[in-house]
C-alpha cells in the first residue's frame, strides 16, 4: 500500500483541499489500520454548515411542536380513513360495481361513470386505494376490479358522517376539516370534470384559507422554519461583495415567504418573488411592500426561464416550496432551475414525500396531481419519495444532497421533507452524488479495509516543511 499514492488520490477528491494518510495501530483491536486526515474544502465546509443548521433546527422545530405534530398526525391518519370511504361513496353514487363479483376494467369503470380524462391518473390511485383497503378485489384481469358487495352509497354516506363527527377538530384543523368537507361533497362533479377544484381552496379567490393552512398546520410551521434558517444561513456564507440574490418558485400566498422574509437582511439581500398566475404576485407586492429588497415576476416552471427573462446563474439560492412536484415533468423542471443557480448555488425545497388518500380526494383534482409526464407515470403516483429526489436530482446534475428528516419513525410523522441540494461547479452534470467514505474506501486495496477520517483544519508541518504526526488528533483519543 502506497500512503503516498493514496494520499495524492484523496486531494483529488471535491471535497477536500488538503490530505495525508498515514497509520497507526489501534489500541482496541491491536492492528493496524488507516488514518485519513482532511481538511475540507471551502464548499464541503459551506455545505456542512448548513445541513448543520438545517438538522439543529428541525431537531428544536420538532420538539417545540411536539403535541401539535402528534395531534395533526393522529387527524390526518383519521382523515384517511374517511377519504377511502368518500371514494367508495362517490363510486356508489356514480353507479359503479352494482353486480356483485363482477369483475369490471377501469376503462369501462371511467366511461360508465363518466370520469373526466384528465383525471384518469387520479382514478387509477383509487383503485388501488380501495383494493389496498379491501373495499374492491383486483383482478383476475390487469386492469380489473371486482367488488363482493355492491356498494351502498346511503351505507357509506352514514359511515362518512359518522367518522366526521368523531373528529376532534380546532384551529388549522378546524380550517382543513372545512375544505375537506366541502371537497368530498363535490367529489362526482369534480371527477367529471363538472367542477374546479380552485374555488374551494380559493373560495370566492379569497387566498385566505390556503395561506391559514399551509401557514399554520404544525408540519408547515417546523418545516418553513427550517427551510427559512438554512437560507438565513446560506445569506450568511454567501458572498460579501454583493448581495446574494434568491429566487422562490411558485410561491404562491407567500406563506413560506413570510417566514423567511423575516429572517433576512435587508441590505445582503436581493429577493425575487415568482409564481406562475400573476394574482398571486400582485397579492404578495401589497403584503411585502414593507421589505424593499424583494422583486416580483412571472415564472412557470413548465417553459424554459431564458424565454421569460431570467439569465443563467444569476441566483446564489432557489427556494421551491412544494411546487417542483406540479411540473409535468421534475427532470425538465431541474434542468431548467440549475443552470439559474450559480455553481455550488443551492436548491432549498420542502416536498410532500407520501401519497395519501386524503390528497387524493381534496388537492389530487389540481392540475399538478394529474398532469405529469415523467417517471412518475411508472407508479402512478404524484410524489416522489425521499429516494426519488436524491436520485433526480442527482441525475439532474446536484451533487451534494440532503432530505430531512432521516429515519423512518421522523420520516412517518412529517410525511415532507426539507431537500437541500447543491448544483454541481461542473459541466456536464457530474455522473454520480458526492459521498466521502465510499468515494475514499474505492481509493484503498482492499474497500473493506477499516479506516478513520478526520477533518482538520490544517495539515500541520513542521518548519523544515514535514508533517508534524505528532500535533495530529488521535482517533481513540476520547477528547
């Protein structure tokens, strides 16, 4: 084994402006076994910084609303049962399974019911909906669904109001329970096409219920403030000679923007308020007009930026508040968004990362639920898992990538995520996402090989110019 050679080879790596690797023998197992010693680059140190804050905050966000999440956890998953059985009720309505065990096709089911084309995406996650909950049986066909009972639309209409006032419902719950009932009420002529579902999230344009709800439910309040710190933060690390200038996409009723407005400098700051539907923007220009350093524009996701009047790399952040999700496709949208970013900018996005079938009866009618032409098609599902992010957006030329919360029992209670992502300085996009150990364990003769990093903040010599090993921290050392 060549320490040289191998120490050549980790300087080489993105993350790191100066290595040595040595050996030592460890005092637990008594073998010998490899030292990386690192002292991260400017970027790696910039991009730990900020999944640092990111972590902390969502760490004290999450224990500050601790009863909130629990509660909001506990009426969602109520809400999911009754969405499954509003499908049913609507399925009764319309006519549909009326013989018992007769197997019928979804297209049959779409034409007899006369389910709006549109919206086939969104019927096909019913039947999957219901057959998972045991209401429809699926096959013998592949595209068949079979019920042992004909549902009873006046049966199920009891079991629906029956759940509903078992609800214990107050303040953003209150707000959401609102839009829930008034949704599940239209649900025939919404999978007709007969009704927008706009008016009832904006009923009589009045933005105020969707704002008080992505604004107020206890996962929006932790996540938005996470979302918000980070780039705080990121304004921080950024650049001294100029202010760093941000863009938000889809921004929509400004609810993640007053939050992150708040915490901002004035005079660091250049702040570009952008959503596709100009109501919006004319809204947020009335209620920002305090915050000077804030621009507002058009932008939809869907067409290219240099065709709407934004120049390549002129942003140092991209905020996406679940809005990347509505493009018809998420790898044209990244394409577009990166090269806006400047190399090493950084994509902040807060995605729904579980399909549910409360969204299936309530938001899933918009057009971003229904309308994409991506990998999503393979699933039939509008929202990607944390998984599916980090592999788009690697693929989409990010190669630093975080989604927080990690672990499952965080990851079930939040049901979103904040994705931090950094764009790669190269281009083309780099092949493959950045990952320390296993990019340096493929450096080694043997990849199995045990063996420590430690960042340093510098390798230390002595003044003949050799390593002083001795001012090195010991990786046993408990201090």
């Amino acid at each position: 084994m060549d320490l040289n050679e191998i120490t050549a080879a980790v300087r080489q790596h993105p993350d790191i402006d100066d290595a040595l690797v040595t050996t030592a023998i460890s005092p637990h197992s008594g073998e010998e076994e490899l030292l990386v010693y690192a002292v991260p680059s400017g970027s790696a140190q910039r991009w730990g910084r900020l999944v640092e804050t990111a972590t902390a905050c969502l760490v004290e966000g999450m224990a500050e609303q601790r009863e909130a999440l629990r509660t909001w956890r506990d009426f969602w998953d109520a809400l999911d049962e009754i969405s499954v059985l509003v499908m049913a009720r609507t399925l009764a309505q319309l006519g549909a399974f009326r013989t018992p065990e007769q197997p019928v096709s979804v297209d049959s089911l779409m034409q007899r019911c006369a389910v709006a084309p549109d919206h086939e995406p969104l019927f096909r996650q019913w039947m999957h909906v219901l057959a998972d909950n045991k209401i429809l049986r699926s096959g013998p066909g592949p595209d068949e669904y079979a019920c042992s009972d004909t549902l009873s639309a006046t049966e199920l209409d009891e079991q629906v109001e029956k759940r509903m006032a078992a609800l214990v419902v107050d303040g953003v719950e209150r707000v959401f329970t609102d839009y829930f009932v008034s949704s599940a009420a239209q649900q025939v002529d919404l999978l007709r096409g007969e009704a927008s579902p706009l008016p009832l999230l904006f009923p009589d344009g009045d933005p105020t219920l969707a704002e008080t709800f992505y604004a107020r439910n206890p996962i929006s309040v932790v996540l938005n403030g996470v979302l918000a710190e980070t780039v705080a933060k990121a304004v921080e690390l950024g650049p001294t000679d100029r202010p760093v200038r941000i863009l938000e996409i889809g921004a929509g009723t400004g609810a993640t923007s007053t939050t992150v407005l708040s915490r901002l400098p004035a005079e660091r700051t250049r702040y570009c308020f952008t959503d596709v539907s100009q109501y919006f923007t004319d809204h947020a220009k009335q209620r920002f007009a305090e915050h000077t350093f804030v621009d507002y524009a058009v932008l939809d996701l869907n067409n290219h930026p240099g065709d709407q009047g934004f120049a390549p790399e002129s942003f140092d952040v991209i905020i996406a508040a679940n809005v990347i999700h509505t493009a018809r496709r998420i790898d044209h949208a990244l394409e577009r968004l990166r090269p806006l970013l400047t190399p090493s900018g950084l994509l902040v996005a807060i995605e729904r990362t579980a399909n549910t079938p409360v969204q299936m009866v309530t938001v899933g009618f918009l057009e971003g639920f229904s309308y994409y032409e991506d990998q999503r098609k393979e699933s039939n599902l509008p929202l990607l898992s944390p998984a599916g992010w980090v592999t788009t957006l690697q693929e989409g030329g990010f190669h630093r990538i975080a989604t927080l919360p990690q672990g499952a029992a965080a990851t079930t209670e939040l049901a979103e995520h904040v994705i931090l992502a950094e764009r790669s300085a190269d281009d083309p996009p780099v092949a493959r996402r950045v990952k320390l150990h296993s990019d340096l364990a493929m450096l080694l003769p043997d990849p199995n090989a045990s063996f420590h990093i430690l960042p340093v903040e510098q390798i230390p010599r002595r003044p003949d110019g050799l390593v002083d090993e001795r001012s090195l921290p010991s990786p046993w050392d408990e201090a």
